[in-house]
C-alpha cells in the first residue's frame, strides 16, 4: 500500500484569525518531536512572497508563509508547498502563479474558470507530499464557510477530503464574536467534513480563560466539538504577521529614539521584511499614509509595490511626494525597495502593459538618476549580496554581506554618474544606487539580515531557529495536555 502522510488542516473563522501563525508552531512542535513534517497551502493570497527553488532547477515564488512554515519544519521551502500563488494587482485582478511561475493566460481568466486547473495543480503538489513526509500541517485560506465559493473551494474543503485530514478551527478571540463565528463555520461545513474537525482553538485571548466559561462547553453541547485551546495573546513573537502589519499603530519596542516611516500605498508587497525592525530597541515603525506622518520621521522607507503606477500615483495624490522630497532636501535619509526604488528615479515606461495599465509612461519622484521600463519576464532569484562603498547616512552599510531575493518586472539603467553603484548581484549587475542621502536596491530581505541591524542600529533581534521554538513552546502550553500527540502523532 502506498505511503500516505498524515495531515492536519488548520481552518479560520476568518483571515487573520490566526491560520498562519498556529501552522506554523505546530510544524516546530512536530519537527522538534522528529516527525518528517511539511506544511501545505493549496492556495495562497498574498502579495509576500519568497524566493525558493522551482521545479526544473530555477527559481520560483510562494508566499512568505509557506516560507516561514518550511523553515520551521526543518526543510527547505520548495514551490511544492504553495503551489497556487495568488498576487493581488487591483481590486479585481490578481496575477496566477502555478509551482512558483506567471502564468499571464491563468491570471486573466475568471475565477471559476480557472479553478479546475488550479486545483490539479495543487492535488498534485499535495499527492507528492504525501508520499514523501510522514505528516502535512496544511494551512486554509478564509474560512471554510464560504457557501458561495465551496463547489470550487479547493483550498479548505476539498484539501481536507484529499489528504483525509483531521481539523482545527481558530477564532481570534480578540475581535469579538467568537462563539458564533466557530458556530457559524461548523453549521455551514459540508456533512461530509463536519467529523473531521477535531476541536476549536481561541487565538489571542487576553485574561483569565475561566471566565469564559461556560461558553466553551455550550458551544461544545451544541456541536459535539470541543476547544482544545485557548491561546494568549503574544504581540511581539517575531514571526512575520503578512498583511496584519499594516493594521497596526505605530510599532517598536522600548522607549522611542528613531521613527522610521513605511510608506503604506495600496499595493504594498513584501512589507513583512521590515517586522524585525519592529523588535529593535528604540525604533518606531509608522506606516504612513499621508504627509503628515512623515513630519520629523528620522528615515522614510519606499518599500516593494505589485502595480507601481497605481501606487506613485496614489502617492502624488496624498503629497506625499512633495513631503518624500522636503525630507530628502533636508538631509533625511530615504531608501526605496524594488517598487519602491524604481519611484526615487527620474523615468518608469511600461508599454505593454505589464506592471499595470498599456502605455504607462511617467516621471518618478526624481531623487535617483535611473530609468525603469517594464518587461515581460520577471526577474526573481535568491541575492547574496554586499554592499560597495557608501557614505552619508548609509556610510555603516560599506562592506556589509547579506541574503536577500529579487522579485521585479522593471529594468532599471542609470541616468548619470550621480547615481553611484552600491550594491552587486552575485552575477555582478548593480542593484543598488545612492546620491547623497537617497538609497534604492533591488534586494528584498536586507533588514532582515542580522548584518544590516547591527550595522544601522548597533542591534541584533532573536534568529529564526528561536523565534519558531518560541512559538512551540506558546502553543505547547495552550493545548489540553495530551491534544497535540493525539491529533499529529496518533
């Protein structure tokens, strides 16, 4: 009989409930027990992605999650744990990738259209896994109480009856409504699915768990499913929270010395970068919005963006280019990232089309001499890089190594001489420039480099191996002694 894995699935009442980050500890808690464990999303959401290995020897993209839960797991992230990529470009479009590649024909048909072949892509990766592990901690998407959506949900619904999984269902308790959220779900699963669900889980409760009694064993009367877990609420575990970050106040730890603004546009990607300057003592994150949140900011950062016309155009319409160029003027230190770079220079031109609208042309915020057009195939390789000689307030970066990733449509040329080549591909292309205070590279990940903390900001934050065995041990202690041998080792 063929090996088969067995598999977890990890349902939210909603997004950002907590799927993420709970797949994520249990991976560490099985792997850290010696189970060959691998996470699995059918389908991702997001517009946070990492570089891993594709399946003929490239490169590839899947999102940040899957990334992180690899990781923790113990493994190498492959394109076989995400194996659907969905990068949202506008509120109606997003762009498909299948096992980590565009595919421009997928991302322009409609949903349900589509959904067939998705989902054999995804049963594909997921049969592979199987064979392969001895057990699959596989994350949903939204909820699994999507009546609309469920003859085509392939991600919750038919994931779970592929891999014969067992279920969680969790709730952050933290925003109110819960029990009926958990109620809600379970009475509108499928017949077929409702055994499976083995317990509900209450992420990010905040107090003494006994007065929530005596819900939890009502909501069990009423359902025959019991809470496994009541999980307290842990702002500052490390891990990436993906889009969360933005719902945030201003962000740090200790007392405020620096304030470090994140420009928000609507098509923001790849911000989870930037949570480990979160954790440096002293830093303040603000994502701003508007002018006014970069008055007296001591750096203001141009992160990645999926459509960078929409977003530079966004920008001018808030002034906040005016304010990005005051801030400049003055001396203030700027750095833009991949989108976020290709704004600071002088052109962006996109003729066909492929960063948003046929015949995008116009100038950028002017702070960099470059010129950006847009181009068919996408640039994404993992970047192991180090920095030239800088000067100015990026004068601690010289010299400095570090891993990062390039995912980008744009070609970027220098104008001028002004623009000094700072930083090098490991085939040796320039993919960072400076003037002066103004800094643009085409690696992602750099303030993730424990090399780049200490050289900007004289800190260290906690590794990754720690931060994973952090959240183990949190959600160890959550669960009824005894639940997580049952569901993951039984």
């Amino acid at each position: 009989m063929e090996k088969k894995a067995r598999a977890l699935i990890v349902w939210g009442t909603t997004s950002g409930a907590g799927k993420s980050w709970l797949a994520t500890a249990l991976c560490r808690w099985a792997a850290r027990r010696g189970v060959d464990v691998a996470p699995f999303k059918a389908q991702n959401m997001s517009n946070n992605a990492r570089v891993v290995p594709a399946l003929d020897g490239g490169w590839g993209e899947i999102g940040a999650a899957q990334y992180f839960q690899a990781l923790a797991s113990g493994l190498a992230p492959s394109v076989e744990h995400n194996p659907v990529l969905l990068k949202p470009e506008r509120d109606t479009a997003s762009q498909v990738l299948l096992h980590g590649r565009v595919e421009p024909g997928l991302s322009r048909a409609g949903w349900r259209e589509r959904s067939e072949l998705l989902a054999a892509t995804a049963r594909d990766s997921l049969e592979r896994l199987q064979r392969r592990h001895e057990l699959l901690i596989i994350e949903g998407a939204g909820s699994p109480a999507e009546i609309n959506l469920a003859p085509h949900d392939y991600v919750n619904l038919q994931t779970a009856r592929w891999a014969e999984a067992r279920a969680l269902l969790v709730s952050d308790i933290d925003r109110g409504g819960s029990f009926a959220h958990l109620y809600g779900t379970w009475a509108l699963l499928p017949d077929d699915l409702k055994p499976q669900l083995q317990g509900f889980v209450l992420n990010r409760f905040r107090g003494d768990p006994a007065l929530l009694a005596p819900a939890p064993q009502q909501l069990e009367e009423r359902t025959g499913v019991p809470t496994l877990a009541v999980v307290p609420m842990w702002r500052d575990h490390g891990l990436p929270e993906e889009d969360g970050m933005l719902d945030e106040a201003p962000i740090g730890r200790g007392p405020a010395r620096r304030r470090i603004a994140i420009v928000a546009y609507p098509h923001i990607s790849n911000l989870d970068e930037f949570q480990p300057l979160a954790r440096v003592e002293g830093l303040r994150l603000i994502w701003a919005r508007d002018a006014a949140a970069l008055e007296g900011v001591d750096c203001i950062i141009l992160p990645g963006s999926k459509q960078v016309s929409g977003d530079l155009a966004w920008l001018r319409a808030r002034g906040l280019d005016a304010a990005i160029a005051r801030h400049a003027a003055a001396g203030g230190p700027v750095i833009g990232v991949c989108g976020g770079l290709q704004m600071l220079g002088q052109t962006l031109a996109d003729p066909e089309g492929h960063d948003g609208d046929v015949g995008f042309s116009a100038p950028g915020l002017g702070l960099l001499p470059l010129a950006t057009g847009f181009v068919a195939d996408k640039h994404v390789q993992p970047a192991r890089v180090c920095f030239g000689a800088t000067d100015g307030a990026w004068h601690a970066l010289s010299g400095v190594e570090a891993a990062g990733y390039e995912i980008h449509c744009g070609r970027t040329v220098a104008l001028s001489d002004a623009a000094r080549p700072v930083l090098h591909d490991p085939a040796g292309l320039v993919i960072g420039w400076q003037r002066g205070n103004v800094l643009g590279v085409y690696a992602h990940g750099l303030f993730e480099s424990p090399n780049v903390l200490h050289a900007l900001y004289g800190d260290t934050v906690p590794t990754l191996q720690s931060v994973f065995e952090g959240l183990a041990d949190h959600v160890e202690a959550a669960f009824t002694p005894g639940t997580l041998e049952r569901l993951l080792l039984a």
